[in-house]
C-alpha cells in the first residue's frame, strides 16, 4: 500500500489544515502518556491498559506524502515544521514497507552510512550526505572507532581501516580463512585501529589483529576449543559438534572496549563472557558472569573501557547486568545468582543497540550507556540511575554516537533512521517518554519508496 501526495490533496485539505488534524491529537497523546510514564517514575498507581493513538491510517497516508513531497521540493525543513513525527499511526504500514536498518554510522554533519536489511537478508549500504542517497553496494558492513578518528568498511576483499569514507586507508585485514565473505551486523573497532571484532551470524565470535609488518592475524575468541572441548563432553550426541567449530547458536554478540584491550560477548544459551586481550593469539578469560533475564543479548563498553553492560532478554523484554571491569577479574558467576561486583541497570529493555555517552551529553559525572530496546532508547549510568527515556516506537537495529557533533544515529526495523540531538530535551508534548532528548530529523527508509528526510 503506497500512499502519495497527489491532485486530491492538493485541490483538496491544505497543508496546514491537515497537520492541525495530525499535530493536535499526536500532542495530546504523548502529554497524556508522558503523564502515567511520569506516575510509574514516581511510584504512583496507573492504568493497566493505555490507551492508543487516535489517528488513523488515511491521515497518516496523507502525512506520509505531504512529507515526502516535500522533500523532493527541497524543503524538508518545511515537513518538519509541519507535521510532528510519529510512529504508532504508521504501523499498518510496516509490514510492507519497513525494513531493518543495520551498521549505521555517524561520518560527519548530515553525513551518514546505513545498511539496508540484515545480514541474512542484506540489502545496499547508503551514503546520506545532505538530501542526498547514493547507493554503495559493494560495502557488506560499517563500524566507526568511538572517537570517531577511524572509519572500518568490509567488502568481499576484506576489511579496510581509514582515515574517515574519503581518508587514506591505514590498515587492511582479509577475512578469516575459511570463511565467507558476507554482511555483517555487530562490528566493532578499537581507536588505535589494531584490533577488529565481528560476529558471524549464528556460529562464531572473531577478533582481529593488524600486525607491525602490516599483516594480520584472526583469533576465533568463541567458542574457543576449550568451551568446544567441554560442550563435547556434555553432548549426548557428540558427531552434532564438529571438531572443526560446527557448533552453533542464536542471538550471537559481541564487543570491544575502545582501547582493544578487552573483548565481551555471548550468545543465546550460554552467558556473557569478558576477555582480556593481551595480544595476537593471546586472548584470555577475564569474566564469566551468569545472565540476569533468560538469554544472552548484547553487550557493550563505556568510553573509557572501565564498564560493561550486559543484557539478557526474554520475548522483549529484558534486564542488563552492570560491572565495573577491574572489579571483576577471575569472577564467574551462575545465572541469576547475585553478587556485590554487579548490578542490574536497566530492568526494561530487550537491548538491540547499545552505545555510550560521555558525561556532558549523558547529563551525569559518570557518563551512561545508550540502551535501545523494543522501542525505547533508554540512558542509563552504570549505577542504574536512569537519565532519559525515549520512544522511538519500535525494535531497535543499530545505533552509534558522535562526540564531534554530539549526535547520536538510531536505525530500527520500522525503517526509520533517527538523528537526535542527545545533548538537548525534546519539546514538551512532541516526544514520547521520560525526560526524552530531541529528534533532529529522520530519514524514512523504506521498501516501497525512494529515500525521504522528515
């Protein structure tokens, strides 16, 4: 179902008449939700049913097309003014017309690559610079260092280290031998541009080394041949795990704090692990901390490489244990069990996407990770103390922050990329949440239309 803006509407409802239709109800919502969200933070009873967005579909159609007509006219900024964005009013449109948005990155100023699709189903990475998309489809993943100085783009050669998309390349690594070159959605690089971590869907965690002499060398950091060792014992049926690193999981993730001294990761049916990196080939257990919630989901480091956070989930929701790196050294934990070295952080979210950000964006001495979940971006301190709250309406599917331009990139499966201001508060009534951060824009990204701004 594609909806347009076409001669009806323009001999028809005016602009600014429709947007009244649209903008009113949509602040009368979010103020009516933001006050049980209020209630719920301050210990005060609240519905068990919230009420939905009133506006329906053949309004959000018009909507929809005003906004991208707009943007073909060059005046996306105009749609902005006009019509305030939404989510809920859209997702009959979804099924269709939405699509996961995975690697997206942060190059500079209205400057941006986004992959299309997962990894098992890709589709085209997008430059966005401006008003403007290119297609680049010979790239199958993107990662930026966290100070943003190194940018790291995969193709089916390899895996390049450069100065920014236009830079001199620093550094290239070639895929781990025996493996298939293939998009990528959890990829990660240290500032100093030695190291590279990626997961292979369903299968492996790999760690990445750029050599002195400009070579490379890959440690496959899990499973290890001492946890396939110890899975063979425990198999009733032991021809089901290869020797070769046959076996396999779901939910497969990883991390790597920016310095690259440490790695975090995990998978569905086992817990999060943390190693130490000592060097090519030296790669050592640190952590083994037992998940909080049913399964192994994310993980992710602040800045400095001193936290972690790991969330394990059940259906869409979940809970994300916290821990202070140094803290825990030779720890391992049971599922569930609790300890003084770790506490929960965020007791909500199915985390998809995580990031950090530093003390004056967070709002906070500490700094506070970037949770993105089922809907909700939630920024949180590795104490727990949550800071913010945002609605983004639905699942999460890729995030980074940029210090330089204190923007922070949220992808989801709705296929809309959002661009906030995290150092800035929402208006009052335009955003759903707890304290939620300003949207700068977003780009609607989705199958059934070419690229639009909002």
């Amino acid at each position: 179902m594609v909806f347009g803006w076409n001669k009806k509407n323009r001999a028809g409802e005016k602009d600014d008449a429709i947007a009244e239709r649209w903008n009113r109800p949509g602040r009368d919502y979010a103020r009516r939700i933001n006050g049980f969200i209020a209630d719920q933070r301050a210990g005060r009873a609240v519905p068990d049913d919230w009420p939905g967005d009133s506006r329906d579909l053949d309004l959000a159609g018009k909507v929809i097309g005003q906004v991208e007509r707009l943007h073909r006219d060059g005046q996306y900024g105009a749609a902005r003014n006009l019509f305030d964005p939404a989510h809920e009013p859209f997702i009959p449109l979804l099924d269709e017309a939405g699509q996961n948005l995975s690697c997206a990155v942060i190059l500079g100023p209205d400057d941006y690559l986004v992959r299309l699709g997962s990894s098992y189903r890709p589709g085209p990475t997008l430059r966005i610079t401006g008003n403007e998309t290119v297609e680049l489809p010979e790239i199958l993943a993107a990662a930026t260092s966290r100070d943003h100085e190194l940018l790291l783009l995969v193709r089916a050669r390899g895996f390049a280290i450069s100065r920014g998309f236009d830079g001199a390349v620093v550094a290239e690594l070639p895929w781990p031998e025996g493996i298939e070159p293939g998009a990528l959605d959890d990829i990660h690089i240290s500032e100093d541009g030695l190291r590279i971590a990626f997961c292979q869907d369903d299968a492996h965690v790999w760690l990445g080394h750029v050599l002195p002499d400009g070579g490379a060398h890959w440690d496959r950091v899990y499973p290890d041949d001492a946890f396939l060792a110890e899975r063979r014992e425990e198999d009733d049926d032991p021809d089901e795990d290869e020797a070769d690193g046959g076996w396999s999981d779901s939910m497969m993730h990883c991390a790597l704090s920016p310095d690259g001294c440490f790695i975090a990761y995990g998978s569905q049916c086992y817990g999060h692990y943390i190693d130490a990196i000592d060097g090519p080939g030296r790669v050592r257990r640190w952590a083994a901390l037992g998940y909080i919630s049913e399964y192994p989901h994310n993980a992710c480091f602040s800045d400095d490489g001193g936290f972690v956070a790991l969330n394990s989930c059940h259906f869409y929701h979940g809970r994300t244990l916290g821990a202070r790196i140094a803290a825990v050294e030779g720890i391992v934990t049971e599922p569930y069990q609790e300890t003084d070295l770790t506490r929960e952080i965020d007791g909500a979210l199915r985390v998809y996407a995580s990031t950090w950000l530093p003390a004056d964006v967070a709002g906070h001495a500490s700094g506070a990770f970037a949770l993105a979940g089922a809907g909700y971006l939630n920024i949180v301190t590795p104490d727990g103390e949550i800071l913010a709250r945002q609605c983004f309406g639905s699942s999460a599917s890729s995030i980074d922050y940029c210090p330089k331009s204190k923007q922070l990139l949220l992808g989801s499966y709705s296929g809309f990329l959002h661009v906030y201001d995290i150092a800035e508060n929402e208006e009052a009534d335009l955003a759903i949440g707890d304290r939620p951060r300003r949207e700068r824009s977003r780009w609607v990204l989705w199958k059934d239309r070419p690229p639009f701004r909002w």
